[in-house]
C-alpha cells in the first residue's frame, strides 16, 4: 500500500510530469523545427501491386509489365506520344537498329545495336534474343504472358543469324509483329539471373535475384513486401543503358498504396511526386481545381463491354442482341460514372487506334424507337418486358463495375420494353460462372497485350474467342476476314478489313462495346515527362522533376 | 403457478418504476420510442420520399445538401434524403431474421442439450464455446462469401455467430432451474421432463432470451453494416445505409462529407435504440445492488 | 483442484477447440464458390496447364489427403503456398501479424484507460449529470460502427485539419527528418548516438525511482545517487549497443512493432511517426470499446466504494485520490482484467474493418484480400492464427483469474 509521500523528496507525480514533459518537448522541438528533407529521387505512388512477379515469361498484369519496362529492354519500343500505336513510323529501334521482313511474311530478320553491355559486363548479343524468345516459350507457365498473347501459336523457332543480327521464322503471317516485339513479353533476360526452366520471382530481401532483366533503363535496387503486399520498389539509374542521356532521374521510389482514398490524399500532401493508377473520378475531377497539382489526361486502351450469352434464350436471337444495344446509353454512363472522364466506344478498337470506325453508332445510343419496334415485332411490349439478367463483378477488377450496371439498368428500362435484374458476384465466383455459361448478359473489360485492333478483334470476335469469354460466338465469315487481317501488314488492306469486320460486327452483335476510358496522371506541377498515349506504355524513365 | 409469478413480481417493481419514471424505464421508452419511428419512418418510405432512392441521375452528381436535395447528393445522382428514408429497410428485416434464426436453432438445442446434461452438454457446449470465442466477424464473412449476397443470406451468417450466445444464456438459466427446488418437487409427483421443461423451464427463459434478442438486435446491425463495407451485403439496387457509407468513402478526398454523414448517423440511432431497450430490459429483469 | 490441474485441464480443452477451427476453416474455404486455379488465368486456358497448377497446389488430392496434409503441416508450423502468389504463407501471416498487434495493444490501451477513468469518474458523482453523460458516452459508442467512427476522424483530422495521416503504417526505410539531421548519420559521431541514447536513460531511470517508492526509499542522497547511476549506465550501454549495430534509415525489423523498433533504434523521430500513423485506427477502436469497460469499473467501483475498508481509509484523513485509485480500484479492477480477456475476439473482428477503414497492413486486411482471390493457404493461414490468438489470450487470462481468485477453479 502506498503511504502518503513523506514532506522531504519531490511527489510523485512532479517528477514523472516533469520528465514527460521534457521528452515532449525534446521530441517535438527535433521533429517540428526542421524542413523536411530534400529527397533526390522521384516518388511514383500507386494503388497497383505486382500481380506474379516481372519475368517476362510469366508476367501478365499492366504493373508487372510497367516494372519490366523499366527494368528492361526489348529490340523494339513504341514511340513516345505517338498518336496510334503500331505503325511503321511508331516503331523506334531500342536493341536492334534495323529489321525487315521477308516477302511472304513468315521471316523476320533484326539488326541488333553493338556494344551493349550487361549489368554484369557481358556483351549483348543474339544469342541473348534467341535464350529469351527461346525460354519464354519453353516454360509455358500457367497463364504467362507466352501463353496468354498466343506467342507460341505465332512464332515457330528464333535463329541465330550472326553475332548480331537474328531472324524470327513464324508459322503463320502476322502484321502486328512489330507491336509484339515491342511488348515486355519480348524483352530480353539475363541468363545469369533467369534460368532456363524456371520462372523468376520475388526474393526477400535480394532485388538482383527478384529480377531477371536487364539492359534497361533502371536497376532495381530494393523491393519489400509487407504481408503479401508490395510495399515500396526503389530504383537507380543504369549506366550501362545504350541510350545515354536517360533516365532522366537519378533515382526512382514507387510507393504502394491501398486505394484510390491513400493515393489522393498523399499526392495532395505532397509526399509523393507522381500518382498513377488508380484515382477515382472524383478525385480526378476535384484535383484539376487545385493548383498544388497538374492533372494529365491522355489516351487510355482500356475497354468495357457488354457480352450476350448465346446459349441462353432469348440472346441467341441477333435481333434481340441489336435492340438491347440499341438501348444502351453510353454517354449516360462516361458522363454519371465517370463524369466524363471516359468517352463513348462505338467499336471494339479503341479511338484513336488505326482501323476503328464508329460501327455501334449506327445503332445508336438510346435509341428506343429502334428497340420498341424490333422487340415488339417479337412480342414484346410495356405489358410484357423483356427480362434480363445482367452480371457484374464486385470486387473491383474493373472500375465502378456496380455503378455502370446501375447506369445501364437506368437507360435500358428507359426504354419502356426491358426489365432489368441485377446481380454482382466477386471476382473468383464471377469467373467461375463464365465458365459455366450461366449468365445472360455481363459486363467484362480488356487491357490490350499489344497495341493492335488484331488485339481488340482477334480474341473477341473470332470463334476462338469464345473458348475464353465462353459466350458461344462463331461466325466462320468474321473468322476468315480477321485472319486475313492480322497476316498481312500493309496498313490499307488492314483497314478495309477491319471495316467489314466491325460492320460484320454490329450486325451479329455479340458483344456490345460500351466505353474506352481515358488515361490520368496526377503530379507535382513541377514534374515533366509525362505520356499517356495509345502505346499504354507508363514510361518511368522520362519522368523527370526540376 | 409459481414460476409465472416470480417473473411478473420481477417485472412489476419495474413497470411501476416505469411509470413513476424510473431511469430503467426512461431508458427503454427512448430507445423503444428511437426504434419505432425508425421502423416507421422505413414503412412509410415510399410516401414519405421526395424521389425514388434507386433513380439514378435525379439530380447533379454528388452535389452537397440544397433546397432540392436537402441531403445532398451521391456519385450515382440519387437523392440521400430518400436514400435515408428507405435505406434501413435492410438492416431491419436482417436484425429481426437474425434473431428469429437464433431462437429456433439455439433455444431448443440449449434447452435439450443442457437439459440432458452428460455428454451432449459436454459437446454441444465445446462447439459453442468454439464458435464464441472466434472474432464474430471473421465468421459472418467466411458464411456470408459462402452463400453470397441477400438479406437471407446476411441473417444466416449473422446468427451463425450469435447463436452460442442465446445457447450460454439458455444454458446458464436451465442450469439454475434445474436445480431448484419447486423442479424437484414436480419431478418428485411425476410430472414428465417435457412437462418440466415447457411449463417450468421455459416461461423463467423468456426474460433472459428478450435481453439477448436485443443486444442480438444491435449488434446484427452493426455487423451487417460491416458485412456490407467488406462487400458481402445486399445486391445494390435495393437502397441500403451500409452501401451509401461503403460508396461514399471514396468521395472524402474531395469533400463530400454529406455521404456517409447521414446514412451512418441512422445505424448509429437504429443501433442505439435497441441497445437502450436491451439495457432498460436487463436492469428492470435483474435490477442491480445500486437501485 | 490445484493451480496446475486447472491449468492443465483448460490446455486439454483448448487443442479440440482448435482441431474444431481448423477443420472448420478448411471446409468453409473449400465450399466457397469460386476456384482458385481458374483465377490465375484469364484467357487461354490450356486443359494441361490447368492441371498442372492444380496438381502444384495439391487441389487434384481428394479431400480427406488434403485435410491430413494440412493439418500435419500446421502442426509442424508449415502453413503452406499461398494460392495466389505461390510464397509462403507463414512468412506473410508473420509478417501481417506484428500490425495487427500493434493496433491490438493500442486500441486495448485507449479502451481501457478511457473506461477505467471515464468509469472512476462516473461512479464518484454517482447520479451526476457527469455520471448520466458518461454513461450515455460509453452506450453510443458502442452503438457506432468502427468503420463509420474511423471516417469521421479520417474526414476530420486527416483530410480537413490534416493533422493525422488517413492511412497505412510508416514505412521502414523512413528518412529521418529533424533538427540533427547530418547527426543522425553513424559516421557522424558518437555525439548524435549519445543524444538518441538519452530518453532510454531517462526511461531506465523513472523505473528506478518508481521502484524506489514503492519500497518506501525516501528520495534523499542514497535515493538520487542510485537513479543517477542507473541513468547513467543504461544511457551508456544502450548508446554503446546503438553505435554498434546502428544503421541509418533502415529498420532492423526487429518485432514488426514500430513503436517499439524505433525505440530501439533510438529514433524518436521514428517514433513520432509511428505514433502518429496508429493514433486514429486506435483511437477509432478504443473508443468503440471503451463503453464496455467504463459499464464494468463503474458498477464494480460502486460495489467497492461502499465496502468498509474504503470508508476506513477515509476516516484515517488519506486524500480522495488515493482513496480511489489506489485502493478501490484496485480491488475492482479484476474484472476490467477478464473483461480484456474477453473483448479479445470483438477486438480482433473490429480489428479487421479498422484496418480495411485506414489501410493498415495486418492481419485481417491480409484475410479480407485472400477472401477476394480465394487462396485457400492464405486464408486458412490468416484464420487458424486469428484463432490461435483468441485462444492463447483466454487461457492465458483464465489462468490468470484462477490464480489471482481461487474460487474459480472449483
């Protein structure tokens, strides 16, 4: 039992007080009176995550790809603002100088740039092309990036033509070739850190062994991972890098974010000078108010559409398909939604690319005379509506996924004939019921493999297709004219065929593109070197602050 | 009989105290008075509400509290004010499901299992401590995921994890009766064990059981709003509180406060009001050594 | 029955409770719908490769294989491949688990403090306005959801008075920023490991000088020479120590608890930031809490203050403080204690929306993620420890109650 404090000696409680409060303010006066240190590096905040990890052959998510690019090097890269994506004067040389193709389209030979050295002082060679293509294609990993784009249905083996120059001989013809090379799925490894019959992945603690690249811009020096979850990558500048003068910053930290609400807020404190993926329209919109930040828009490649299920009544009818199309109101859902941060898509080849043509428009944006009168010749009418079931995904795979099938219920009984009936699943449950072909109408999304409308066609509208949407679509027509288009790569013939296949398209309506969201960048307004083009190529080493 | 008797002789110092004012009673007629205008307010909703909760775009896009929409407006153009009146439709009809759950499953098998006594006490009881012990939430979600969206589906994984609670509760008041004397004496001039249990046992349970419910009540929708915010609630077209704080999350960053504000004052009152008439019920059943 | 049966008896009743969550957990995973295969590939999905994957997961086995593999490898502390990323699941849960902790301990804090005291007070103007206020306090908060409180203090003290972050955890490599920045370098000098050494010292010595009171040592020459010497020591040992394993910049992830790492590390810079990240979330679980433990003091301490010891020592003239805190809540505190035990599982569900509310890197924002790809490990990981904690917290409360009140284990 305590005694009351004797007269002599301090109390108790003075003393205690007295300490804490000198800690207090030892700890405030050295925390508070000092400016925040300048740091060097660029600071890139993200809500994205590593999905697998960055070894080309398996990488398949837009991040990992982001990290191989920056990491890596390919023989070929995209042209930074090019305003398309694809064609010849896209094309920039990055480890071959040179390349050409052989009349019947089934050769291609590269150039490859002299003088390049490993981080480990080796010297680039084909050699180091053919181990890369070589090995991708070997490993076949369980939905890596070889399997997922088609490589191996595409190309039949990698010659070694001379110490530096290397030729491609495909199985079939395949005018987006370029826009493959160009893609992290052909970027060249480090044999010395990616071994033939294994894949590359994280390594606690050890950034060299994480990452199989190499030749790139950057050198990853630091990658934690706090429960499962990427925490912070650091990077620095390659001296070894063939093109000199980049990157143009020394150092690069990206921080990890767990939403759109941690990501706003921290580029609105200033803690971070980049902030890409994911913000929220809101965010978006109330930032380009703001002068402590400068918003950057840009042309984004991501694309949602609407798919019938034409095993189910009454979506094996193309006339149904047609007037529920015609009852879709794109421009409700990028203005509601996105507040208009998204823009109408016509055409399952996004704006701006080479071969879109508005198809859908012929049908329309809430046309409702159209479809009142194409479902009433079929019976239906404000009596008798025609029910849907229409799915989405809850988990937030793809963007405000409930808000857009709220919008789209909204227009489509605007039009008086259609009942809407919603349901959300979360991700894992909503692919399972893809595969068992269960659901009438859903609503999916598409982040391309390589900029091309083959891309945007080929794994949609071709009956192959099908063997992943599983919607049950096959029209040998449409087959045989995107095959053609994809074997050939003179752009006029391309285009011309992508024509009929997109008018062939509205009129099967299979799938009902709904909108192509645009790209946003938000970053300290003295912050340069920002492109959001086509290519979807987030280009870490021209970003640049002064 | 005696035992009807000395629940209504518990009672009567209560209701009296209720009528003279006592602080007990004070309490359940402010959560009870909380409660029913809640209730009626979710009823006469589609009267009461100046637009349709589910219209999208019946005005801007998350626009703050006006003349037109005195609560403001959320990202899809709905008004709030009629998303406030209608929206605790869901969370009532899943606290009253969830109870109902509860008393089915857990008042017979506490009454049989602890009744019996023996092993099936022994066991019964070690599952029901299993499933008490575990973080509540953890296991609505994992049933929640499992069965998916709706308000059925929110009851069962709520009463899953309430009902070890009603069980203890049962267990501990059949325990007591069991051994008490006026027991022995019916048992003593033959009456049968179901006799026992139904006109002995349960009518002293009802008290306790009552207590419980509400408690069950409040936290029911307290947990469903977690549900909800974790992404297991109910399919979004049906206006619901829960979803308008999970949506509106994500509008802070740029001010708009109205959002959540409103909708998540509503649980707070809902849950509130059953928890007062939990606490007046208790302390008037069991009044406590300070009275 | 003795200490030791009591004890040995509720360990003996603990392992079928567990065997029960791991086999429960291990169903409720596997009738999920949803299949984590399939999720790992989103178009071309060969029949082969399939099967590969699933035969690399050891999903092709049939149920009961799978059930005896996993419960061998739990009891052999080897949790498994997460299905999703294919590391190790013991590493991630272990590495979730110290965040989780962390809020844990500080949101128990804040409970407890604020309802003790909150309590105390209400119980001393029994039937005050004070008293009904308190009272009401403690049953609205309880009535708040956590997740619906967490945004509230994240709108207002983080996105309008911007004095508190909204979210996530400081991070490791945090660069130090403060008044002796150059200092804070080892090549710097012994000079700045010293000044980080001192509120170690200063630790060391208030414990000193506590203990000192307690055994009644008047605070006079023998008494002062002992607290400075002790400052004086474990100031210099610890600098010694710091010199020697200091790094700048980089946490030494000692326990995962940051608090304590940059305590550790010497780095009250850390510390503050630390702090300053895990105020809100706790903050935001503490209060929700409090209203059980400010229920509880308030009726035991009413219980007590009536008792005859408390009016004796008040007849013996010792001040009202001490009446109070140092004697009856004492005797009422047992319960609070129990009650902690208790509120052990509730903490660790509003642990979960807590950190989802503020993106705080534990244990049950790992669960709520591995919930949504469906990776079977992970979340059998995250729950089996979930469960291994509430279990270890009750029967180490329990044996403490047997200890402290005999009566109990009769």
């Amino acid at each position: 039992m305590k005694m009351k404090d004797s007269k002599k000696g301090l109390s108790t409680t003075v003393v205690i007080g007295a300490i804490v409060l000198v800690i207090i303010i030892v700890l405030a006066a050295w925390y508070l009176m000092a400016p925040k240190p300048k740091v060097k590096a660029l600071i890139m905040g993200t809500t994205d995550s590593v999905e697998t990890n960055i070894d080309p052959a398996e990488a398949y998510d837009f991040f990992g790809w982001e990290i191989i690019q920056a990491t890596g090097c390919g023989l070929v890269q995209i042209k930074e603002g090019t305003p398309y994506g694809a064609g010849a004067k896209d094309v920039m040389p990055s480890l071959a100088t040179k390349w050409s193709v052989s009349n019947d389209g089934l050769t291609w030979t590269f150039d490859l740039r002299e003088g390049v050295k490993f981080s480990d002082g080796t010297e680039f060679n084909a050699t180091h092309v053919k181990y890369s293509i070589d090995r991708g294609m070997s490993l076949a990993v369980p939905e890596g990036a070889f399997v997922g784009i088609g490589f191996s249905d595409i190309i039949d083996s990698v010659e070694v033509a001379s110490k530096y120059q290397v030729k491609f001989h495909l199985k079939i013809p395949f005018g987006p070739f370029l826009s493959l090379m160009a893609s992290p799925v052909a970027y060249i490894v480090n044999p010395k850190y990616a071994p033939f019959d294994k894949t590359v992945g994280y390594v606690e603690g050890d950034a060299r062994a994480s990452c199989p690249n190499d030749l790139g811009p950057y050198i990853l020096t630091n990658w934690t991972r706090v429960a499962g979850k990427d925490y912070e990558m650091r990077f620095k500048a390659n001296p070894n890098y063939w093109d000199k003068g980049l990157p143009k910053s020394e150092e690069l930290i990206i921080k990890f974010y767990a939403d759109a609400t941690a990501l706003a807020l921290a580029i609105d404190a200033g803690d971070i000078d980049v902030a890409f993926r994911q913000l929220k329209a809101s965010d978006i919109e109330n930032f380009k108010t703001k002068t402590n930040v400068k918003v950057w828009e840009g042309t984004g490649a991501f694309i949602q559409y609407m798919i019938f299920q034409q095993k189910i009544k009454p979506f094996d009818d193309p006339v149904v398909r047609r007037a529920v199309a015609a009852a879709l109101n794109r421009t409700a859902i990028c203005r509601t939604v996105f507040l208009g941060q998204a823009a109408n898509l016509y055409s399952m080849i996004p704006n701006g690319m080479m071969g879109h043509t508005d198809a859908y428009k012929k049908l329309g944006d809430a046309n409702y005379s159209f479809t009142r009168s194409a479902l009433g010749a079929l019976g239906y009418s404000e009596t008798n509506k025609l029910e849907i079931d229409l799915w989405y995904e809850t988990s937030g795979h793809y963007p405000q996924s409930a808000d857009q099938a709220a919008v789209i219920k909204s227009s489509l009984e605007a039009s008086g004939v259609i009942k809407v009936n919603l349901h959300g699943l979360d991700w894992p449950a909503y692919r399972v019921k893809r595969g068992e072909e269960s659901m009438p109408a859903y609503i999916y999304g598409w982040y391309p493999d390589y900029v091309d409308p083959d891309n945007y066609v080929y794994p949609f509208l071709h009956s192959s297709g099908s063997s992943w949407l599983h919607n049950n679509y096959a029209n040998s027509q449409m087959d045989k004219l995107i095959e053609d288009a994809r074997a050939t790569a003179d752009a006029a013939t391309r285009e011309s065929l992508y024509a009929q296949i997109q008018d062939l398209m509205v009129e099967d309506a299979p799938i009902v593109p709904l909108f192509q969201s645009s790209a946003w960048a938000v970053t300290k307004p003295d912050v340069t070197g920002v492109y959001l083009d086509i290519s979807q190529v987030w280009r870490l080493w021209l970003l640049e602050k002064r | 009989m005696p035992m009807k008797r000395s629940m209504i002789a518990r009672l009567l110092p209560g209701i009296a105290s209720l009528a003279r004012g006592g602080s007990a009673g004070k309490i359940v007629l402010i959560g009870s008075a909380i409660v029913f205008s809640i209730v009626l307010m979710t009823v006469l909703s589609p009267w009461i509400s100046p637009y349709d909760p589910s219209a999208i775009n019946v005005g801007p896009v998350i626009s703050p509290p006006s003349k037109r929409f005195p609560l403001g407006t959320n990202h899809l153009g709905q008004d709030m004010l009629s998303r406030v009146f209608s929206g605790g439709g869901v969370m009532l009809q899943v606290a009253v499901l969830s109870a109902f759950f509860c008393l089915i499953v857990g008042v017979p098998v506490g009454l049989l299992a602890s009744y019996s006594g023996g092993i099936a006490d022994k066991a019964v009881s070690l599952v029901m401590d299993s499933f008490y012990a575990f973080p509540g939430l953890v296991l609505a979600i994992a049933i929640a995921a499992m069965l998916g969206r709706g308000t059925v589906n929110m009851a069962l994984s709520i009463a899953v994890v309430y009902v070890p609670s009603y069980y203890r509760v049962v267990r501990s008041q059949v325990l007591t009766i069991r051994e008490l004397p006026y027991t022995e004496a019916a048992r003593a001039i033959g009456a049968r064990e179901r006799t026992i249990l139904l006109r002995y046992v349960l009518p002293n349970l009802v008290g306790s059981i009552v207590v419980v419910a509400t408690v069950n009540f409040a936290d029911a929708i307290l947990t469903a709003a977690g549900l909800t915010f974790v992404g297991l609630g109910v399919e979004k077209s049906i206006p619901d509180w829960g979803w308008d704080l999970t949506d509106g999350r994500g509008l802070l960053p740029s001010g708009a406060w109205w959002v959540i504000t409103f909708p998540g004052v509503m649980i707070v009152l809902l849950a509130l009001g059953f928890t007062l008439i939990g606490e007046g019920l208790s302390e008037l059943l069991n009044p406590r050594l300070e009275q | 029955m003795s200490l030791r049966s009591y004890v040995v008896t509720r360990l003996l009743l603990t392992i079928p409770m567990i065997l029960l969550l791991l086999s429960i957990v291990f169903i409720v995973v596997r009738v999920l719908p949803g299949d984590p295969v399939l999720l790992h590939f989103e178009k071309h999905a060969k029949p082969e490769d399939v099967e590969r994957l699933r035969q690399n997961l050891g999903l092709d086995k049939p149920l009961h294989v799978q059930y005896a593999r996993y419960l061998v490898g739990i009891i052999g502390g080897d949790f498994g491949k997460s299905m999703q990323d294919f590391s190790p699941v013991a590493q991630q849960i272990f590495s979730a688990f110290p965040a989780t902790l962390e809020l844990a301990i500080c949101a128990i804090v804040v409970a407890v403090v604020t309802g003790v005291l909150l309590g105390v007070r209400a119980s001393r103007f029994y039937g005050s306005l004070q008293d009904h206020s308190i009272r009401a306090f403690g049953v609205v908060m309880y009535a708040i959801p956590v997740f619906f409180l967490g945004m509230v203090f994240q709108m207002v003290f983080g996105i309008g008075l911007h004095w508190f972050p909204t979210g996530g955890r400081i991070y490791p490599t945090l660069e130090p920023r403060g008044l002796l920045l150059n200092m804070s370098r080892p090549e710097s000098g012994f000079l700045s490991t010293l000044l980080r050494s001192l509120p170690v010292g200063l630790v060391a010595a208030g414990i000193i000088y506590w203990l000192l009171r307690r055994r009644h040592v008047a605070f006079r020459a023998r008494g002062l020479a002992i607290c400075l010497s002790g400052f004086t020591i474990c100031w210099l040992i610890f600098a010694a120590l710091l010199w020697h394993y200091s790094g700048v910049g980089v946490f030494r992830l000692k326990t995962g608890l940051f608090t304590i790492d940059s305590i550790l590390e010497g780095s009250p810079v850390k510390l503050v930031e630390a702090l300053r990240y895990l105020f809100l979330p706790s903050l935001t679980l503490g209060l929700v809490l409090c209203g059980i433990f400010i229920r509880l003091t308030r009726s035991n301490m009413l219980e007590t203050l009536r008792l005859d010891f408390v009016s004796a020592a008040r007849a013996r003239g010792l001040k009202e403080n001490s009446v109070i805190y140092g004697y009856a809540l004492r005797n009422a505190f047992l319960p609070v204690l129990t009650m902690m035990g208790l509120q052990f599982a509730a903490l660790l569900g509003g642990a979960i929306l807590t950190e989802t509310t503020f993106s705080w890197p534990g244990l049950g924002r790992y669960l709520v993620d591995r919930i949504n790809f469906r990776d079977y490990t992970g979340i059998q990981g995250a729950v089996v420890l979930f469960g291994l904690m509430v279990a270890l917290v009750s029967l180490v409360v329990d044996v403490l109650y047997a200890y402290l009140d005999p009566r109990i284990r009769l």
